[in-house]
C-alpha cells in the first residue's frame, strides 16, 4: 500500500470508531434514560374481574392463638366490600398462607404471595419477628404489607403500613400512669426476640428520665411453659408492676402458675401489651381479673360503629367469639386500603401509596388516620382493667387519637436510643 494511500486507511478507520462511539454512547444514553421513564415495576396483578390480596397469619404453632382471628376480621372486610360492590369494579379474591409461628415461612410464604400469586397487598404478622423476616421480601419486590399489631416502633419502611400502635401509642403513655398511679419499682418480663428486648430497653430509658426503678428483667423463649423461677423472682423483689411482653401461649402458662402461686392483681399488677380480649379467652378472666392491658381498642368501647362490628363479628364466627385490638386494626386495614385504592384508581403499590396519606376511616374504636410521613395510624391509646367476665373496663384514655412518633423525636430521653 502506497503511503498516501495508508493514511487515508488509517483516516477511514479513526473516523468509523468515532462515529461507532457516538451511536454506542446514544444508546447507552437511551437506556439510562428508558430506565429513568420506565414506572417502578410492582407485584400487582389484576386478571378478568377478580384482584388478589395475600392473608399471611401464623394458623397454627404458638402464634395461632392470636392470629386465627386476625384472618377471620380480615375475610370479613373483604366480603364487606365484595358485598357493595368490589373495589374498582373487581371483587377482591384472598389468598390464604400460614406463617406457621416460624419466621424464615413467613418470608417464604410473602415472596410466594408477591411473585407467584401476584396480590396488589398483603394483610399479615403478629410478631416484629415476622414483620422482620417480611420487610426485606416486600421491598425487594415492591409489595405493600398492611401489619395490624402494636410494636416497639424504630422502624418506618416505605412497603409497609403500620395500623397496630407505635410505643408512643402504647407502651410510654402506659408507663408513665403507671409511675403516676401504681408504683415505682418495675419487673420487665418479655419472651426472647426483638419486640420485647426493643420494649423494654425503651422502657429502662423512660424509669430513668421519670424517676421509676428495675428490680428485674427477665426473657424466655417463645413457647416457654415454666415459669416457676421467674415467679420466685418477683416474690424475692416485690415490684409495684410486672410490665409483661410476654406473646403466645406463654402467657397463658404464666398467669396460671402466678395465681397457683398465691400473687393477684391485688399484691402486684401486671401491665400486658399482648394480652387482648382474645387471650383472655385462652388464658381465663378468672385468672386475669385485675390485671392491666394497654390498647388503642377494646370490645367495650362504646362507639355506634364498634356496636354493629361486635355484632356482625359474633353473628358470623359465633356468639362465643370477641374482638380485641388487632382484630379491629386488621379489620379497618383492608378498609384503609380500599379507601387509598379507590382515591389512587389504580391498585399500583406507588400510587396507592401516594393516595394513601391523610386517609380517615370511621373504624370500630374511632376514627383513624394514615400518617402518610411514617404509614402509621393515629390512634386513640386506652389503659383498661380485665375484668372476671373476660372484658375490660377502661381506666384512662388519651382523649383523642394520638400522632405515630415511631422513633420517638418528641421525647428527649430516646436521644441515645436510635
């Protein structure tokens, strides 16, 4: 090849790397920008005239106890609102999955739920351990858990909704009556996973700021049925109050072997967080009478609403049957969704999401609202003695719903808590 002419190669070849550059670079540039316009993939599906929502509860195990009931208010909701007619024109179809009691299922069963089944939300847990193992699972695939049990806050993810209580909402308001009403020196008793440990390390933060005293704390595993030690314990100390995390069917072992014990509510009281109208059927209101819960809901509440709820419920599961807390709070949250889906038009997760802020539902214990910042719930908190009968009478309530503080900005003793 001549020398002019091998500059003139070498010219050809410079230019058509330059222009393969440019068209490489437009399509990349394409693809990011495709990627940028491209909506936030969701697991919703809606096929023909049914949508599907997952119903993931523990239905048997330990954890049964409690969580049976949650899916029964549930499907209640559901059939309420197929009866008047579907959400946007489709009659809402659940899919039923058992948590088991063991955590790495419920993870197992929600991936099953958002990728095969495809639910437009889910309706599910009890225990922060299950909302632990769930959390990861909905956000990687952009699902939207509607969690309906109170918790020990410290927590806000943008795939969930929390309609249960934050501790601003239960635990802190019920300690300070406590201090104020029943006495300084506290034994925390809780079994052994994250709610409990969480509970009461804000708890120890709370008796040092307002002036209370541990005399104990003590943790047993899920499922634990001898309590023996730990009664001898607080024989040996004498607390003015049990504050009692306990969940399951530990308690019902618990509070059977402090009555054999000779201990009543009349020489200590236990405050519970998880012993609900429910449990008390388990465990016994004999057994119970005098001792204290901490809700935002009671069956006695006495609202117009929460008159035809208690009735509608006993008239379709049974006269034997009661509400609680987070059977009403499971209860309203299919409503709360529905009401965010109808405001959104869609079931799409981001924008039911978006649609979902400020939402108000006239729910059994009064109106509730989605905090749209954190996708809690403000709630009305109630302190309330059981009673023999299996009911509680309610001693003190905050006298209008509370605003969700789930990592407890308002109160400056929580500064080294996060």
């Amino acid at each position: 090849m001549k020398r002019l002419e091998w500059k003139a190669f070498k010219l050809l070849i410079l230019l058509l790397c330059g222009l393969m550059f440019v068209l490489n670079g437009c399509a990349a540039s394409s693809a990011v920008d495709e990627m940028k316009e491209k909506p936030k993939e969701t697991s919703t599906s809606e096929t023909g005239d049914t949508v599907k929502v997952g119903i993931l509860h523990s239905l048997s195990g330990t954890m049964a106890i409690s969580e049976v009931s949650l899916r029964d208010a549930e499907l209640m909701a559901i059939e309420e609102i197929n009866d008047s007619g579907g959400l946007l024109g489709k009659k809402i179809k659940p899919v039923i999955e058992d948590g088991a009691s063991d955590w790495p299922t419920f993870a197992e069963k929600a991936k099953k739920l958002l990728q095969k089944d495809k639910v437009a939300a889910i309706f599910g847990g009890w225990t922060s351990a299950s909302r632990k193992a769930m959390l990861p699972v909905v956000e990687q695939n952009n699902g939207l858990l509607w969690y309906p049990v109170q918790y020990e806050g410290m927590e806000s993810s943008p795939n969930i909704f929390y309609t249960g209580a934050t501790t601003n909402q239960q635990i802190v308001p019920s300690v300070s009556w406590l201090l104020k009403n029943r006495g300084k020196k506290f034994f925390l008793l809780g079994s052994d996973y994250v709610f409990p440990r969480t509970a009461n390390k804000i708890i120890k933060a709370q008796l040092k700021a307002e002036g209370g005293q541990l005399v104990g704390e003590e943790y047993t595993p899920l499922g634990h049925t001898d309590y023996s030690t730990i009664i001898s314990k607080i024989k040996e100390v004498k607390p003015d109050v049990v504050f009692n995390t306990l969940n399951g069917d530990s308690n019902v072992a618990f509070f059977k072997q402090l009555k054999d014990a000779g201990i009543t509510a009349k020489d200590v009281t236990v405050m519970s967080v998880s012993i609900a109208e429910e449990e008390i059927r388990g465990i016994g209101g004999d057994v119970l009478a005098g001792h204290l819960a901490v809700w935002n809901y009671f069956q006695s509440t006495d609202t117009p609403e929460n008159k035809a709820f208690v009735e509608k419920y006993k008239k379709k599961y049974g006269k034997d049957r009661v509400t609680d807390d987070p059977i009403e709070a499971a209860y309203f949250a299919v409503h709360l969704w529905a009401e965010a889906v109808k405001k959104a038009g869609s079931f799409d997760v981001d924008k039911v999401k978006k649609a979902a802020d400020g939402i108000e539902y006239k729910a059994p214990g009064g109106t509730v609202k989605i905090d749209g910042e954190t996708q809690h719930t403000w709630k009305i908190v109630r302190i309330g003695e059981i009673q023999a009968n299996g009911q509680f009478k309610e001693l003190w309530n905050s006298g209008k719903a509370v605003k969700p503080d789930p990592y407890l900005k308002s109160y400056p003793w929580t500064k080294n808590l996060n």
